[in-house]
C-alpha cells in the first residue's frame, strides 16, 4: 500500500470518528409533558431492546433508539450495561478455545 493510501485512510477514519463524538443532550433532566423520565430500569430495558429499536427507528419518525427525557447518568449506565450484557459483555473474550 502506498504512502499516500494510508495518510487517506487515517484521515478518513479520523473523521469517522470525529462524526461518532457525542454532544450535549438538552433533555437531559427535562421532564416531558406527562412528567416522567426514564431512569436506570428504563435504560437498561432500552440497552436489551437496543438492535431492534435501531431497525425500526430507521423505517420510522416516531421510534427513538435513545430516550431524551431521562435521568442522566443513571440512564446511560442502565442503556451501556444492557447493551453490553446482550451483546456478550467482556465475558466473551475470557472463553477457553479448544
């Protein structure tokens, strides 16, 4: 590979990266209309349902795959550790292979 190929791809994935930071959430603590936010329960539920959600979201308007009325940081801790428990965890790379 070229010199020139491998300065482009590293600026390519800087950017891809760039697109992936995450920014200030206004509604964080924001009570919605009905004065409920979801809190760590919700978030967890939400990190299982979380592949699902994401197909759907794409097709339509109405489905979030992240709740905007929420908690805060309870919220985020509950969505990662159910994603990551439906997802294997770091439990997975511990395995013995045979």
């Amino acid at each position: 590979m070229k010199r020139h190929h491998i300065v482009l791809i590293l600026i390519l994935l800087v950017f891809v990266l760039a697109a992936c930071a995450p920014g200030a959430n206004p509604g964080v603590g924001v009570a919605p209309p009905d004065g409920d936010v979801a809190g760590f329960w919700e978030g967890l539920w939400q990190g299982f349902i979380s592949p699902v959600t994401f197909i759907i979201s794409l097709f339509s308007d109405n489905v979030n795959l992240y709740e905007v009325h929420n908690s805060g940081n309870w919220y985020d801790f509950g969505f990662v550790l159910g994603a990551g428990i439906l997802f294997g965890g770091g439990f997975g790379g511990a395995r013995r292979y045979r």
